[in-house]
C-alpha cells in the first residue's frame, strides 16, 4: 500500500467508488450524485465516513437535486477509509 494517502485513495477511489460516482467525481445525473463540488460530501466530512463505512439508503439531496439510489457499506480497511475520502475531499475542485 502507498504510504502517499492521494495515491492509496486513487486507487481505492478507481477501484470502489468510481464505478458509480464515475471516475470524474460527476456521478450519474439522477441515479448516482457527483462527488465533485458536492455541497452534501463537503458540509460534513464525518458524514462521508459514516456513509462509506456503513452505507447510505434513502433519498438524499446533492446540489439541489434529490437522488434515491442506495450505496452499500464499503469493505474498506481504516486506513483505506481514510485515504479514500482525503482523496475525495481534495479532488475535482472540493
């Protein structure tokens, strides 16, 4: 594993995430919300850890825009978690 946490969170990000949230960070308008400039991700970054670790169902609103897809819980190590959204948080603009 890349002791970098932008290079670790690259990859894990490519591997877990970008196959819905795309591997721009834009999402799927209407079935699954950008991360990139997501005023939902940046208004609380504790939120993203509890929405990677145990998931998110139900709808929510990204951008103004209501999204009512479900996430599952990501089978991520910790360290993977953390790497993740530092990656996230600091990718796209965010």
């Amino acid at each position: 594993a890349s002791a970098d946490p932008m290079a670790r969170g690259a990859t894990v990000y490519g591997q877990s995430c970008a196959p819905c949230h795309q591997a721009t960070g834009a999402g799927i308008p209407g079935v699954f919300p950008p991360l990139a400039g997501s005023d939902y991700l940046l208004a609380d970054p504790e939120r993203a850890v509890a929405i990677v670790l145990h998931g998110l169902s139900g709808p929510v609103t990204v951008n103004g825009v209501q999204y009512a897809s479900v996430m599952p819980p990501m089978p991520l190590e910790d360290a993977d978690v953390a790497a993740v959204l530092t990656y996230t948080l600091r990718s796209w603009g965010n």
